[in-house]
C-alpha cells in the first residue's frame, strides 16, 4: 500500500478555532489521517503530520493550504519563528511503496493548483527544487514576508515557480519533496538566548558545523532554546548533536534545561539514541516487540493476495484477453513515465524537462486508466454471461434474450476499443520518449512502445471476437473500421521508431 506523509507549517497557533478549522479540511479526505498537531505559541506556528495514500494526501494538503489563506493574514502575524506564507512550508515525504520521484511530481502539480486557483506565489524546495539556489528552506524564505512582499515583483531571484508575482495576505508558500526530517529542540536553563545563538552558529551545516544540520536560537517560554532540523538523523545524530549542543553551553556556563521533538521522529533515530546512551550494542530495530508484531501482520496480509497473473491462469473466464490488453498497455505507459522520470532534472537534457513533466502526467493518467480497464474489460463480459442466462422459455423471452445477448456484445466490443484508443495514446508518449529522453534509457521507451502495441492488437482482437454475428450491422461496422484505423496508425509509429532508433544510435 502506498503511504506518503505531509507535514505543513501554518503560520498560526495562537487561536485554536483557526488551526482546528484547518484540521477540519485536512481531515475531510477520505483515507487521510492526521498522526499528530504541535502549536508553538511563542513561534506562533503550527505543524500538522498526516498520512494516506499519495492522491488523498494530495487534495488534503490543497484543502489546508486554502483553509489557512483564507483565516491567515501575515500582515497580522507576529512570531519567533521566520515564515513568508499563512501556509509557510509543505513537505512530502515517502513513506510505504512510495519514491521521491513520486513525492515531486506531487509537490509540482499541487504548486500548479495553489498558483492558478489560490493566485498565491509558490517556490519549490528540497528534492523539488529547479534552482541549485533553492534548495535550501532558509534561502528562499531569506526577508520574511514583509522583505519578499516588497521585492518579489522586481528582483528575478524572488520570481515564484509557480503564481503572481505579487503577494497578498496569505503570503506565499514553499512546498517540496524530502527525506524524513526530525525538528529537534534544546532548551537550555538560561534566558540568555544571546548563548543559543552562538551555539546555533556552531552546531549548524552553515557555519562549518554538523553536516545535515540547520539551526538557530530563539526564544521559547522564557527559555533560550537552539532550534534544529535534522535533515539527515543517520549521519548527524540526534545524541551526538545534543552532546556537542551541551558542550557549547558549558563554555558560558549554562546547560540542557530539557529537549523537544516537534511532530513525529523515524524510530530508528530513537534507537539511535538508545544504542547511545544505553550502550546497547547490537540492539537492532526487530527487537522492538511492536517492530516485529507489524511485520509479522504484514507478512500474513500479503500471503493472501493474489496477483494479476495468477488470476488470468486461474481458468476463469475474467480476467482474459481484454483485461491482459489493458495491463499490456498500462506496463507500456510505466515505461515511457519511467524514462521521462529519469531524463528530468539532468542538464543535458534540460531543453525538453519541460515536455518529460508533461509527459509524466499524461503517462500516468494513462496508465491509471488503463490499469481501471483491466476490471471493466471483465466486467463488461459479465454481461454477456448474465444475457445468456435469461430463459428461453417463450417466443417473447427468446427476443428478449437475445437482444439482451446483442446489447451486452457491443457493450463488450467498446470497452477492448477503448482500451486500443489509449494503448494508441501510450505508443505516441513512448515513441516522442524513445525520441527526446535520455538516451541510455531509448531501450525501455522502445519496449513501451512495443508493450502498447501488444495491448492495442490483443484489444482490437476482443473487439472483433465480440461482435462475431453482427458484422453486417452499422454499429458494428463502426466500431470495426476505427479499431482497424488504430491498428494502422500503431504500425506507421512502429515504423517511426525503428527509424528512430537506427538515427540515434548512430549519434
């Protein structure tokens, strides 16, 4: 199962009816869950986490993001905490079966949506990021809102990715994709923040400090505190930060009052820290009692699905040849997405990014669709049977029934057309992908093409089987003529691609 987290930052905490409003619409997706909410008054800012499917996180962080522009005035906002949007900063991380390909092209289109419905500026960050120079959070957000608000219609390095170049009371928002981050903060006992400021120069990547690390020193509760990100907590640890942080304090006389985790920490960074402290060697993750309890869950749930193939060897009527044409075709549009995936963000081919994001929106809505049409195809010979099992009993019923028989076939000869139709769509994807992607990967565009083309003619053979009968009838003769339409366009971009191939090994 697919899992993605996301873990906005909204510039409020001081009014719980805002915050609780914005939960509300986050929530309000089906099959989205929200793990956990931290309200730091003195930043004045909340973190939400919550998790679900990547579709579902999706819409639930779009609904969040509208929620806060809509309650959220910055030029109202006073906080610690630095921010340049009601919804500042919108990360996604995967989770489950979920790669950070997937988490960019999702922080891409969600860009997209906020800009053109929201009319709200948009940068993109971390693994999203289309500029060496903002990568890093702390670049793009340099000035706050009121220093951006002043300058983001003049200076180009503030021009948002995505949106006006103006910015209302919503501010702007910073959205990407990254690895699990752990927000860590230490409190020291004194109200010097003066000392958490110096020991923040220290200890962040910055300024020469712990590699992974970002951090500064604040003000919280009437206590200095060095707040942290942990962009990296495997090779910049939370206890051997904390043990560098307790160090720095002891040169100005001061020590750790208490430590904080904002929002939710991978487990094995806690495992971490116990192997640390505890001097548990050779402690590992699968001794965690629940650890193992999951996993043990998990083995027994996948011991009882059954894949595509084994349904289609099965010996059952559905899946058949309809629904294997569909999976042909929707194996062809992973393959030309797959090498869409793997030309963007490389500079030789930077001319034609643009056409590979596109390309990976077409492909995948393909192949949604097509992977739907695998069940439609069976279900839509179900109808067939249920046809053929109406009585036969008068002269009435015998018509009926096979008027019945007659409107299930067609009905049955559509759907393997249609899925010949988008089988055609993904054999143009696959060949524009053989044509202008990155060239160590023109094999697997080929093949997408070939798998297509595989689908496309198996699909066009049901069509043909269904209407068996009924040839002669208008209906029929249509449905004839363009699947055999299809069959002629795949083979003029069969023999496109070879020429192409032949062309571009040559270079």
């Amino acid at each position: 199962m697919k899992i993605i987290e996301c873990i906005p930052n909204f510039s409020d905490a001081r009014r719980p009816e805002v915050i609780e409003a914005i939960m509300e619409a986050v929530a309000s997706v089906p099959g989205v869950h929200i793990l956990d909410r931290h309200s730091d008054m003195d930043h004045n800012r909340t973190v939400l986490t919550f998790i679900g499917d990547p579709a579902g996180v999706e819409e639930a962080a779009y609904l969040g993001i509208a929620k806060a522009a809509e309650l959220i005035d910055l030029n109202q906002h006073q906080g610690e905490h630095p921010r340049m949007g009601a919804a500042d900063v919108v990360p996604f991380v995967p989770i489950t079966d979920v790669t950070m390909q997937e988490c960019i092209e999702i922080a891409r289109r969600l860009s997209k949506r906020v800009a053109d419905t929201l009319n709200i500026p948009v940068y993109l960050y971390e693994a999203a990021s289309t500029r060496p120079d903002r990568v890093n959070l702390e670049d793009i957000r340099r000035g706050e809102y009121e220093g951006i608000k002043e300058t983001i219609a003049t200076n180009p390095y503030r021009e948002p990715d995505f949106g006006p170049k103006v910015m209302g009371p919503a501010g702007a928002v910073v959205i990407g994709a990254r690895e699990p981050l752990i927000a860590y903060n230490i409190f020291l006992n004194t109200p010097d923040v003066s000392i958490a400021e110096k020991i923040a120069r220290r200890v962040r990547n910055s300024s020469g400090g712990f590699h992974f690390v970002k951090g500064m020193g604040v003000l919280v509760d009437g206590l200095a505190q060095v707040s942290m990100n942990l962009t990296n907590y495997r090779r910049s640890p939370m206890a051997q930060v904390t043990e560098f942080v307790r160090r720095e304090a002891q040169r100005y006389g001061a020590g750790i009052d208490h430590t904080e985790i904002v929002g939710l920490v991978p487990s094995r960074a806690i495992i971490n820290a116990g192997r640390y402290y505890l001097q548990l060697d050779g402690f590992e993750h699968e001794q965690l009692l629940e650890n193992r309890l999951f996993a043990v869950q998990g083995t027994q749930a996948d011991s009882t699905q059954k894949s595509f193939l084994d349904e289609v060897a099965e010996g059952t009527t559905a899946p058949g040849g309809g629904s294997a044409a569909a999976y042909a075709g929707a194996l062809g549009a992973a393959l030309a997405v797959m090498v869409a995936r793997l030309t963007t963000g490389r500079q030789k081919y930077k001319d034609v990014e643009e056409e590979c994001w596109q390309a990976i929106e077409k492909g995948e809505a393909l192949r949604k669709d097509l992977t739907e049409a695998i069940e439609l195809d069976a279900q839509s010979f179900e109808g067939i049977l249920i046809a053929r099992r109406l009585p036969r009993d008068t002269e009435e019923n015998i018509q009926i029934r096979e008027d019945a028989i007659k409107e299930a076939s067609f009905t049955a000869a559509a759907t393997p057309l249609h899925t010949a139709e988008m089988c055609l769509k993904v054999m143009k994807l696959a060949r524009r992908m053989a044509e202008i992607g990155n060239i160590n990967t023109i094999s697997d565009a080929a093949s997408g093409v070939y798998q297509a083309r595989a689908g496309l003619e198996s699909a066009f053979l049901n069509v043909e089987i269904n209407l068996i009968g009924y040839e002669h009838e208008s209906k029929a003769i249509a449905l004839l003529n363009q699947g055999r339409h299809l069959r002629e366009e795949a083979a003029s971009i069969v023999g496109q691609l070879q020429a192409l191939l032949k062309e571009r090994a040559e270079l």
